[in-house]
C-alpha cells in the first residue's frame, strides 16, 4: 500500500461540493427509523473488530438495538475480503452515506475525499486523505469484480435519516443540518459562543428535539434551551478509532426511552436525559492489538494512512471529554486526524 501521493485537482477534499447539501426541512417528515433504543454508529472507517464489538452491545441491551450507521463504515478496509465484510455487515442495518461512500459511488475525482476540510487541517493530510479514498475506490471496484454491485449500492444510500425514539423526533446525519460533509456540528462550532446560526429557528424549520451526527472525527454535546425547551446535538467522533488522549475505545452514540442497562454501565462515558430521550456516548472497546496488527497490514508505514492516522489509532489526539462537553478551555483548532 505504500506509495506516493497523488496529486489532485485544486479544492479537492476542501470543497463541500452543492449535490451535498439539502435543507433542514427535510426532516419535517414521517420518521423512517421508530426505535426504543437506537445506535448511531459514525466512522465505523472499516474496523471490523469495532464493528463486533457494536454488535455485541446491542445484543446486551434489554430492548431490541436498532443501529444506524450514518457515514464512512468504509476507510481503512482497503482489501477486497475486509472491505465485503464490512459491506455485507452494515447492509442488514440501516445506513446513511458519508463522504467517503458518497466518493467511492462516483468516477470524478473532483471532489477528492469530500471531507470538506476547514483550513484548520494541512494540506498533506488532505492529500493524504483523497490517495486513501483513490485507493478506496479501486478496491471497491475490485469487489464488484465478483458481481457485487458495490458502488451503486453506496450511492443509493440516503444523505440523512428522520428517526423517533419514544416521543422524541432526531435528524440523523453525517454532517450538520444542512450538508452531509458540513461541518456545524463539529465540538468547536457547537462550543463556540459566538455562534450567529438562531438554533432554536433550526430546530424548529427541522422540525425535530436532536441531530446524531459524525463526520468531524472528534466528539461533542450540546445541550441548547430554545424557546421550544431543550434541543440536542450529539456528535459520536469515530466509532472505529480513539477519540480522547490515551485511549483505544471509539466511541457511539445511544439514544433511547431507558436507561444504559447494567451491563453495559462500564461503556457509558457520559451523557443526559435531554428533550424525553436518554443521549449517551458509548465506548466501544474492540480489540485494539487486533485492530492495529490488521491496520498495519493494510496501511504499512509510507502509507498515507499510516503517516495520517497511526499515531492516533496508538495514542488517541489531544482530545477530553471536557473538550467534547465544551468545559475545557479553548486550545485553537484540535487536528480531527493526529
């Protein structure tokens, strides 16, 4: 997997491309999801043991999990028998696309990985990032070597999901409320007391209590009193990597009509009771030695992987949960990949 970076048309992986974006009332519809307990699992990034490990906990629950994967389930699965598992697995879930998918369907290279990266991020790491969905993408093409019609499967997935879980109406996304790589819902957007975005107006022109979103790769909650009461945000960061410093878990988002069952108490890193749902961050401990000998078979060093991602899939970022519940100060902008 080792090789050099292909260079890529300008703006791509920074550019939130127009097909991305949508408008908050969309989710003023009849809920396709209706749970009792329901898991939002963003950036699985094709870590098979996480993915077990999710599996597992829903089995622990007392109700029946239903699981959501809103976005980028594939990325690091770069081998046609991990990248099928992966597929195969998600596919008897319901599903949303992220980028990566949305990138992986298509045949222009204009968009890079549709991360649409703030400028917070180096342009080698977006570099990096669109050789990584280029590679994606031939091993996708790859599987569908056997029949699989892969890619136009990813590209049919939806942008964003309406759920109710009891009385409470969620929008779930892979971005923000307005674009599937949007970037609104990230911990330092949601935290930042200058916001000007009129959230109550969002919620109210969404017609939903909660947004469950990903993409940043770093995890946030935000409770806002509006004049409707209290509405949410939860952003799970990565199910399939580290999100905190000196850690190995990634990390879900559960929201449901009960409590955290006593088996899985030890999982729960923090969380409330916010707008009639119980929001909680799950920490999903797959096997890290497993997870990081398969990593390095697939992305050996001189990878872009590798140089983008190995220090945190070992060490975590310099990321708390203070930093994802807004109580540290600020530090500047936090890299959303080391």
């Amino acid at each position: 997997m080792a090789a050099q970076i292909r260079m890529t048309q300008e703006g791509a992986g920074r550019v939130c491309p127009a097909s991305y974006s949508y408008s908050p009332s969309v989710f003023a519809r009849p809920p396709e999801v209706v749970a009792e307990v329901l898991y939002v699992i963003g950036g699985l990034y094709g870590n098979r043991f996480a993915l077990a490990e999710v599996e597992r906990m829903a089995q622990c629950e007392e109700s029946r999990a239903h699981l959501v994967f809103n976005g980028d389930f594939h990325w690091f699965d770069a081998a046609p028998d991990v990248f099928s598992l992966i597929e195969n697995t998600v596919a008897r879930h319901s599903a949303l696309r992220g980028n990566v998918e949305t990138e992986i369907a298509s045949d222009d290279d204009r968009n890079g990985c549709g991360c649409a990266y703030p400028e917070s991020v180096p342009d080698d790491d977006v570099e990096r990032s669109n050789e990584i969905l280029h590679v994606l993408r031939t091993v996708a093409r790859e599987t569908e070597a056997g029949g699989t019609p892969v890619r136009a499967r990813l590209g049919a997935l939806p942008m964003h999901l309406a759920a109710q879980v009891g009385d409470t109406r969620i929008g779930i996304v892979h971005g923000d409320a307005r674009a599937l790589a949007g970037w609104r819902f990230s911990h330092d957007s949601l935290h930042d007391a200058r916001r000007s975005e009129p959230m109550g107006a969002l919620f109210d022109a969404a017609e939903v209590d909660g947004f469950a979103s990903t993409h940043t790769c770093l995890p946030a909650l935000k409770v806002f009193d509006t004049d409707l009461g209290e509405r949410f945000v939860i952003n799970n960061g990565a199910a399939g990597m580290p999100n905190f410093r000196n850690t190995r878990y990634g990390v879900i988002t559960r929201l449901a009509t009960v409590p955290v069952p006593r088996s899985l108490t030890a999982a729960r890193l923090y969380g409330a009771d916010i707008a009639g749902v119980y929001v909680d961050a799950m920490a999903v401990r797959f096997d890290a030695r497993a997870w990081n000998d398969e990593f390095a078979q697939l992305w050996p060093i001189g990878s872009a992987a590798h140089a983008s991602y190995h220090r945190r899939i070992v060490e975590g970022p310099d990321f708390s949960i203070d930093d994802a519940l807004g109580r540290a100060v600020p530090r500047g902008c936090e890299s959303v990949l080391a």
